[in-house]
C-alpha cells in the first residue's frame, strides 16, 4: 500500500512538471522576429530589414508544447528604418504574452541596386554607361532609388561619380526631341489631318507635353510627343 502510495506521487509529480514544462526563445529566434514586424509597420515592399543587437537578448520561456511564437510591437516611434533604432515588443506563445522586452538594434537595409562601375556623364543614357546590379545597405540613402531596367530611355540629368547608386533624381526620360528643334505638329479632327511646321521650346522624351511655337503665326500651342519628327496637338 505505501509503495503504491509512492508511485501515485511520483506520477503526480511527473504530471505537473509536463505541464509547466517550458522552452527558451532565444535572440536567434527573436531578432528575426522583431524585424519582421519592424518590416510589416514600416510597410516595406523593398529590401530586407536586418536587425544586430547592440546587446545581449534575454531568452524568452514558453511552454514546450506552443506551435507559434509571434512578436507585438507594443510601441512604434519610428515612421521608417533608422541605423539604430529601439523596439519595444511582447512575445506572443500560441497568441498568448509571455512577457516584454526592450531592446536596441544596429539595423541595415539591404535592396539590389544599380551601382556606377566609373564616373558617368551627365547627357549620357542609362545603355552608354556600365551599371553594376548590387545588394547593398541603403538605409541612411535619401531619395527614391531607381529600379528600372538600364537601356537608352533614361539618361542622366547630372554627373554620378563611381560607385554610387542610381536615384530616380539623377535621371530623366531620353528627349528625342529637343529645344529650337523644327518638327512636324499634327492636329487630327476625324478624317482631317493638318500639319504644320513648329518650333520645340522645350525638350520631350515620347508621350510628355511640350511648348511648342508656330512657325507663322507665332502662337504657342502644346503637343505630346510623338517620335523626334512628330508631335501631336489637339483642340
């Protein structure tokens, strides 16, 4: 009877230590997390949010049987990536707090990026030049970086000097017609189509709305470009 005693106990216990059987997140676990949620308030659709601590994380003991473990930023001072930044977070076990934490974070951005091989030229278009396709930290880069693909439609408004990355404000569509240039402006009106000989008063690459000048009667008009011969102009 006392031995039996004995087992009951013994497997009561056992029983109880399963149930506040825990495990620990660990800052591997954590930091991956916590930029993940950093990504999701920033609403970052570009680039990867790599977090570093400046310190030590404290792990974080769940019970051994949660299937999810999540982050809750509890505060967002931020309105977009800093180089250190600060992060106030609960961690959720099956939806459920475990605790909160504060910590602080070198963090870098990472996004491919077109890179100039050598100094580029203003006046140059994006397919005379050579472009290197990187990924590197941009995010101390002010100005919207350019994405598109390089070839002669965009052509640099200004000199880039080697190794730097390509902004959308270095760039402009490549006119095909240009200012004090003579060209062909036509007004179609259902069947009818007029030409007239006009003067560009300003660039245009196809499809911008330009100044154009009458060669008669010097009245100005607006055109949308067509080609470097043609220009459109409507009513």
């Amino acid at each position: 009877m006392r031995n039996l005693i004995y087992i009951l106990h013994f497997s009561l216990i056992v029983v109880a230590s399963g149930a506040d059987a825990t495990r620990e997140v660990t800052s591997a676990k954590l930091v991956p997390l916590v930029a993940e949620a950093l990504s999701k308030s920033f609403e970052l659709d570009q680039g990867e949010l790599i977090l570093e601590p400046t310190r030590a994380i404290n792990s974080i003991p769940i019970p051994t049987d949660t299937a999810s473990v999540s982050i809750e930023l509890v505060a967002q001072p931020y309105t977009q990536p800093t180089a250190f930044m600060k992060a106030h977070y609960r961690v959720l076990a099956d939806g459920k707090a475990m605790g909160e934490q504060v910590n602080f974070f070198k963090a870098r951005l990472m996004r491919n990026v077109w890179v100039t091989h050598k100094i580029a030229q203003r006046g140059k278009n994006l397919g005379e030049i050579k472009l290197l396709n990187k990924k590197t930290d941009t995010i101390n880069l002010r100005g919207s970086i350019w994405t598109g693909k390089p070839d002669e439609s965009q052509q640099l408004v200004t000199t880039v000097s080697a190794g730097s990355i390509i902004l959308e404000r270095h760039l402009r569509r490549t006119p095909v017609i240009f200012r004090n240039q003579t060209v062909d402006a036509v007004l179609q009106h259902k069947a009818l189509e007029i030409r007239l000989r006009v003067l560009a008063l300003e660039d245009g690459a196809p499809g911008d709305l330009i100044r154009l000048r009458n060669t008669r009667s010097s009245k100005e008009l607006r055109g949308k470009v067509v080609n470097n011969r043609e220009v459109k102009v409507t009513y």
